[in-house]
C-alpha cells in the first residue's frame, strides 16, 4: 500500500464504508471482550489493512459488504497500472451478478436541486426496501472537490440509510477515465444487490451525454425562471430525456413553477422523444416538501414497463455496451498515439507548420499517423516542406 492510498481524496461521512483519514494504533485486546492477554498481545501490530484477492473482493461484492464495495470502487477508480487487471478480472466475475437494476441519469441546471431531490428520491426508495446507489458523474472533479463533499451533505439523510449507497465522482482528469470508471461503478453496484441506480451529472456540456449513454432514464430537472436559456442552449439536452421536472414548486413558487411545466409541455410537443415509443412529459416537484417526487418514480416504472415489453429497454442496453466498447478502442488506440515517441518528437514542428499555413491540416494528419505506423522510418520533419499548402 502506497502512502497516497493511506490518505484518501476525500472522506465521506459514512463511516461504514470503511475510510480511515487517522488510524489509531493496534489496540492489545479486552475493548471488545475478547480476553488480550496471551499471544494475542504479545503479537505484532496488526496490519493496517488486509490486501484483498480477486476472491475476496469478489465475493464481499456479491455477499452485498458495503466496506468491500467500497473497496472494489476505489480499485476500479484506481489509475495505477497494477490494480488495472485485478478490477478487470473482478469485473469479469462480477459481470453476471449485474443489470439487475433500473439506471436513472438525473441532470439539470446548477443549483436545480438534483441532489436534494436525489435525497428525497432515494429515501422514499429505500424505505420502500430498495437497494439504492447514488453515483455522481463530474469531469471536472478533480477541480471542484469541494461542491462534491457539499453533494454528500445535501444527502447526509440518505447517506445514512442502511439501503442507499453514495459515491462522488471518481476524479479521472479527462471526461473519458470518469465515464469509464462510472459505468464500472455502476455494475459493481448492481452487482452488490442495488437496484436502483441514480447517477447525477455535475457540471455541463459533455457530461449529459455521457451519462445519458450510461442509463435507462434520463430526468432533467429546472426551475422556473430557466426558460430563456432553455430555448436554444438546453433544447439539445430536452431531446436526450425522458421526463422533465419543473423543481422548488413550492411557496410563492407554485404557479411560476406550474406555468414554466406548461410552457416546456408545448415545446416538448415538437421535439423528438429520447426514446422511441415514448412520450416525455413535463411535471412539478419539491424536493424539500416531497411533493411530486412520487409521481416521477411511478413515471420511471410506468416507463420501465413500457420500454421492457417493446423490447427498447434491453435493446438500449445492448447498444449501450456495443457503444461503450468503440469509445474505449477509441480512446485507447488515441492514448497510444499521443505517447508514441515519434509522434511526440515530430509534432511540435508540425503543429508550428499547420499554424502558420505552411502545410495543410489533412497533410498533417497523414504525416502523424505514418509517424505513428512506420516508427522509426517516420518522415517527421523531413517531410514538412518549406512553404506552400499540400
Ligand atoms: N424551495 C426549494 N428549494 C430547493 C428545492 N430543492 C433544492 N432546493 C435548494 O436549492 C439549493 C440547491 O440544491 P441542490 O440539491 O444542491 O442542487 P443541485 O442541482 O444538486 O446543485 P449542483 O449539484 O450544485 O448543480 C439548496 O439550497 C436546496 O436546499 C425545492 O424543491 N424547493
Ligand atoms: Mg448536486
């Protein structure tokens, strides 16, 4: 274990899930009524955390252990090269135990009130004997800690419930290492036994995307008064979902949150559905005095009944998975472009020569590639001419 593995990112309230920012020393025995006297406290100190085997974290998934859970998201997040194949080969025994759940994308516009409305979501599901875990998808994480640890105190109710599970964005630089190590997340969940799955995007742009490719159903949440920006820049956004709530309708907020429902019910009207064969629809909620929240799960299971039985809701999640495996291919086979040493020597140069007009960005492109293809017999620089466009 390495000393940056001691210390973790950041510390979640849930002490269940095993996070440890200060380890005491061994304590000798007798705390727990267990006599210490003997080999017992003549033995060294214990130590600080036992490395799992595949096996292990295999089967902590499986028996539903929310420390070995935890364990198993923190090696699938993991960026070092060595825990790579060991959540791989998990994953590999897990991916049989997973798909057992309904996945929820929640989206919206900053300070919306998706986490609050993911706290009273989740609560209710919970107390009604679902199993459910929250994932956050932020690309930016590694920026914005600070609002992620403020998600997990907007939850603190729900983070306390025995059958809900919360886990912030994983930090992976790039969206792509995010999205990756959330689907992961997502089916190590599942496979613990969670079956409903809410995933909230922090942040904007690509991030909607990316989850919409990860979940069933996709909830975007607004508020009144978010109209004007709505028209050109969320209309992209409007077509990916499958239902739209109209949020804080509540107080002397009731009627503007009411007309605004309307108002996105006549839009929706002209624009495509997100899913095929069904129709989004426009509702209110509160999340602070929970009115509404049920109304939108009923919708989620009224869709998941729907979708199941045209046969959409499978054929959803197998193009998913065939999608999710072109993405990866693509960001490897880039990954392994960009750091190939003839690539990197002759790139400079050649980005100097697209810059000034000296060489043609298609020209470029080819130059990189044969870079990248032929090695060592690269033409790199050689190949840049003096001037003239190719
Ligand atoms: N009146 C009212 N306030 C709400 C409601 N839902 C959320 N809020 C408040 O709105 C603020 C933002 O709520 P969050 O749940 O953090 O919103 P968010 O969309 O998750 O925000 P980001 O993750 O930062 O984009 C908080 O102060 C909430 O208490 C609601 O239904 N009614
Ligand atoms: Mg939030």
């Amino acid at each position: 274990m390495t000393g940056k593995e001691k210390r973790p990112e950041w510390v979640p309230e849930n002490a269940e899930e095993g996070f440890a920012t200060h380890v005491l020393p061994g304590v000798e025995g007798g705390h727990d009524g267990i006599c210490g006297c003997g080999a017992r406290a003549a033995a060294p100190p214990a130590p600080r955390r036992k490395n799992l085997s595949v096996e292990d974290y295999v089967e902590g998934v499986l028996a539903g252990d929310r420390m070995v859970l935890a364990r198993a998201i923190t090696l699938v997040e993991s960026n070092a090269p060595a825990h790579f194949d060991i959540a791989q080969e998990m994953l590999r025994r897990l991916l049989p135990n997973t798909g057992n759940s309904v996945r929820v994308g929640i989206t919206g516009v900053p300070g919306a009130g998706k986490s609050t409305f993911i706290e009273a979501l989740g609560i209710r599901l919970c107390e009604a004997g679902h199993k459910v875990a929250v994932l956050a998808v932020d690309p930016s994480s590694s920026v914005t800690r600070g609002s992620i640890l403020g998600d997990k105190t907007r939850m603190s109710k729900l983070s306390r419930h025995p059958n809900a599970f919360i886990r912030p964005s994983p930090s992976g630089g790039v969206l792509g290492g995010v999205a990756r190590k959330s689907r992961e997340t997502l089916l190590v969940a599942e496979a613990a036994g969670y079956d409903v799955i809410l995933v909230e995007t922090v942040g904007v742009g690509q991030s909607e995307t990316t989850v919409r490719s990860m979940v069933d159903f996709f909830l975007l949440v607004l508020i009144a008064g978010a109209g004007d920006e709505l028209q050109g820049m969320k209309r992209g956004i409007m077509e990916l979902c499958d239902a739209i709530c109209v949020n804080k309708a509540d107080g002397d907020n009731r009627i503007r949150a009411e007309a605004a429902r309307a108002e996105l019910e006549r839009i929706l009207h002209y624009l495509q559905p997100a899913t095929p064969g069904w129709q989004t629809r426009a509702y209110t909620t509160s999340a602070r005095t929970g009115d509404g929240i049920g109304e939108i799960w009923e919708v989620v299971e009224r869709f998941q009944k729907e979708t199941r039985a045209s046969g959409i809701f499978m054929e959803r999640r197998q193009s998913q998975a065939v999608e999710w495996v072109h993405t990866m291919v693509r960001q490897y086979l880039f990954s392994r472009f960009e750091s190939h040493p003839e690539v990197r020597r002759a790139l400079p140069e050649i980005e100097k020569a697209v810059a000034s007009g000296a060489m043609a960005a298609t020209r470029a492109a080819r130059i990189l590639a044969a870079c990248y293809e032929e090695g060592e017999d690269c033409p790199g620089a050689g190949a840049v001419p003096e001037s003239g466009r190719l």
